[in-house]
C-alpha cells in the first residue's frame, strides 16, 4: 500500500503534533496560573495568544480533515474505529469550545485579550458577573475534559505501540519514511499479551 494510503497527509501530521505540543504547554500554563498568584499575570500574557493559537490551529485542523481523510484503519474492529473517531471529535470539540469559553469568560468579565501590546481580541460576550462565574467554572471543566481527553489518546496510542504492536503511530509520525508495516494478524476474541 503506498504511503498516502497508509498514513495521514503531511499538512495533517504537522498540525497534529503542533497542536499536541501548544495544548500541553497550554495545560501546564493553565494550571501554573491558577497555583501561582505571583505569577498569574506573566502566565496570562502567554496563556491568552496560545489559546487563540490553538483556536486557529483547531479550525484549520478541521478544515484539513475534511479535505484530507484520514487512511483506512486496517486491523481495526468496527467497535475500536467508533471509538477512535468518537474519540477524535470530542478532541476537536474541546480544541475548539475549550478557548472560545476563555474568550467569553474574560469577554464577560469586562477583561482584554491581548495578543500583543498593541493588538486585543474584540469582546464575544457581554459583561456580566453571572455569566463570568458560569464561564469560568465552564473553562476549568472543560480544561478536565481535554486533559481527561488527551491522556485517553496518549494511552490508546501506548497500547497500540507497546502492546498490540500495530505500528499505529507511524501513520501520525513526521518522518518522511515510515517503517513497513508487519503483516495483518489475526485477533483473537480473546485479549492476551505475549
């Protein structure tokens, strides 16, 4: 099977693993910023232009995929590929609602957004106490989800590498030339490691 038939497009590889290094850095940063009050300030200031990065990056990913479908997922069950694209969407979803719910939640708390210091991000949202507090419970809920989320992914992708041993990741990898892929084997219904 050739290569465009048996891994992810370039565009798609590159963007995923630019979006896995912002969101983890975003993740740290998060919860750097509400551990450290002396800090919370500098935080923020990288905190909100990497979340917008992320909302732009989420959207163009998503528009990538729709142009570039991944390839077929050979050796899969029917069941593990509804979840791993089950999977997939919610990570989108949450790529994406995860910085909207930040804009809106400092939109409504009456808070710029600045990407740089000459450039803010315009309000979403209407200023208003009520909806800063539901905002912002909704943004430290979300920001669970994603990393509930993220860790899933990371563990399926384990499993595949080091249990199953089904080169899954080589079809995600940035290398130009992936390793050949060992031969379709047999599952059986029963799950055993060797």
């Amino acid at each position: 099977m050739s290569d465009s038939r048996t891994r992810y497009a370039f565009t798609s590889r590159l963007l995923h693993w630019a979006m896995a290094i912002l969101v983890v850095a975003q993740l740290f940063l998060g919860v750097a910023m509400v551990a450290s009050l002396d800090a919370y300030h500098l935080l923020r200031t990288v905190h909100q232009p990497l979340g917008f990065a992320i909302l732009v990056l989420a959207v163009v990913r998503i528009g990538n995929r729709i142009v570039h479908r991944p390839p077929p997922s050979s050796g899969m069950r029917p069941a593990e590929r509804m979840v791993a694209t089950g999977s997939e969407y919610l990570l989108y979803g949450l790529l994406v609602l995860q910085p909207v719910t930040g804009w809106a939640m400092l939109s409504a708390g009456g808070f710029p957004i600045a990407l740089t210091a000459q450039l803010s991000l315009p309000a979403i949202a209407p200023r208003d106490p009520d909806l800063y507090a539901v905002l912002r419970q909704s943004h430290t809920v979300l920001g669970y989800l994603l990393f509930a989320a993220f860790t899933a992914h990371l563990c399926a992708i384990l499993f595949h590498t080091f249990v199953l041993r089904d080169r899954i990741l080589g079809r995600m990898t940035l290398s130009r030339r992936p390793r050949p892929a060992p031969p379709p084997q047999r599952r059986d219904p029963e799950f055993r490691v060797s």
